[in-house]
C-alpha cells in the first residue's frame, strides 16, 4: 500500500501541546542531518512535507503529520553533532526523551543511523536507553545510495551484531535511500501492519 495523503499539523516544544493522542504514532529520530525529513518526504511521496537541509540542526521540533487520516508521524530534531548552543542542544534532549517517555500513542520509534558509517557510541546508546524503557524502536539504515550494496551490507551487519550483543537479539530493520526510494514499501507496509493492530 502507499500512502496517499500526509499533511502537516503542528509544531511543538512540549509534548502535552502534541494533538490528543487518539491515532497511532510513529516517530523519527536519528543524528542530526542523518536523513529522518528525508526519508519521511520519501515515504509520503511528499518531497516538501518536512523541510530537509545540508546543514545539520534544521529540525528543531516536535512536528505532526498525519497521514491518510489514520495515523500520525513525528519528525524530531536530531541528536548528535548539530551546529548549535550546548544549551540548545541540551533542550532538544530533554524535550525528544520527554515525548518518547510520555507520549502514550507512541507504536514505535524509528532510530536512523548512516548506513556509510561503523556503528557510532551515540546511536548504540540511544537505542538501549529506548529499550531500558520499554520503548519499541526498529532501525533505519539511511543514505544506502551513497556507498556499494556489499559496503552496506558490511555496515548493517556491523551494527546488527553489535545489537545482538547488547540485546540479545536483532531488531527490526530497513535499509532506505531517500534518494533512489529504497526500502519504501518494505517501510510503509510495516507501519500499516502496525497501524492496523
Ligand atoms: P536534522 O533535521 O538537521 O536533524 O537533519 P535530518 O536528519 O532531518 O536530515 P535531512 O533529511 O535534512 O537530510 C540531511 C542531508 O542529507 C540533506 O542534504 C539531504 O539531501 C541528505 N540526504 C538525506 N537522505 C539521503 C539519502 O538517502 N541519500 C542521499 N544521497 N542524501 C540524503
Ligand atoms: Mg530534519
């Protein structure tokens, strides 16, 4: 299935302003820059729904879409190496672990990590706080466009062992490119498995 319609909501700093929790939500978080608005356009067929830049720390919101009137999506602000005050960066924290925490409609959030890269300290850490929390996460391996199949390949199974090791076993994954629209039906028919339950 794809998705037909995704239109924007509402922005917020404070998760108890986010629209009342009645539809299934799913959430994008990721280093700052790793493709998260990317990949939501790429998954809407809406290049402009959520605004992407080369320069890291352009989301800097909690944002709202909801798609095909049934479920919600949330693009995060990233966390990592963006180009902005320590102070920033540390509100940003606060407010993503606040509204993965409390937010009760939450199904699963997506941590995406840079398929070009080992596995990074700061994605492994993220992945096992959500994890001490309860809090269902599957991966999304970004950017697979910009190196060989094999390269990638080589990476994903880097940072899957390592999840294994930490977890005791492999979770949910896809292998996306925004650019050339890899894993998109693999991701939204996931999503809608979920939305469905
Ligand atoms: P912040 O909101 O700043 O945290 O970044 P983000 O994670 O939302 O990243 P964004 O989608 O804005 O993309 C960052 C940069 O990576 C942009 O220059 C995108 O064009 C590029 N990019 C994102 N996804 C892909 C991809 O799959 N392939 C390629 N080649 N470039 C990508
Ligand atoms: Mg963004």
């Amino acid at each position: 299935e794809m998705i037909k319609q995704a239109k924007f909501l509402i922005s917020n700093t404070d998760y108890k302003k986010c629209p009342s929790p009645d539809k299934p939500e799913f959430a994008f978080i990721g280093r700052s820059n790793v493709g998260k608005s990317s990949l939501i356009n790429m998954l809407t067929n809406n290049k402009g729904l959520a605004k992407t830049s080369g320069t890291p720390g352009k989301t800097q919101l909690i944002n709202h879409f909801i798609v095909d009137g049934n479920w919600y999506l949330v693009d995060l602000p990233g966390y990592g190496f963006a180009k902005v005050s320590k102070s920033l960066k540390a509100e940003w924290d606060k407010m993503i672990r606040e509204y993965l925490t409390e937010r009760e409609n939450l199904v699963a959030v997506f941590i995406l990590v840079d398929s070009r890269l080992d596995p990074q300290k700061l994605d492994i850490d993220f992945a096992l706080w959500c994890a001490e929390r309860g809090i269902p996460f599957a991966l999304a391996f970004t950017k697979a466009d910009k190196l060989s199949t094999s390269r990638i390949k080589e990476n994903v199974n880097k940072f899957l062992a390592e999840m294994k090791t930490l977890f005791g076993d492999v979770p949910d994954y896809f292998v996306t490119s925004a650019e050339n629209a890899m894993g998109k039906e693999e991701f939204v028919a996931y999503i809608e498995e979920n939305v469905a339950e």
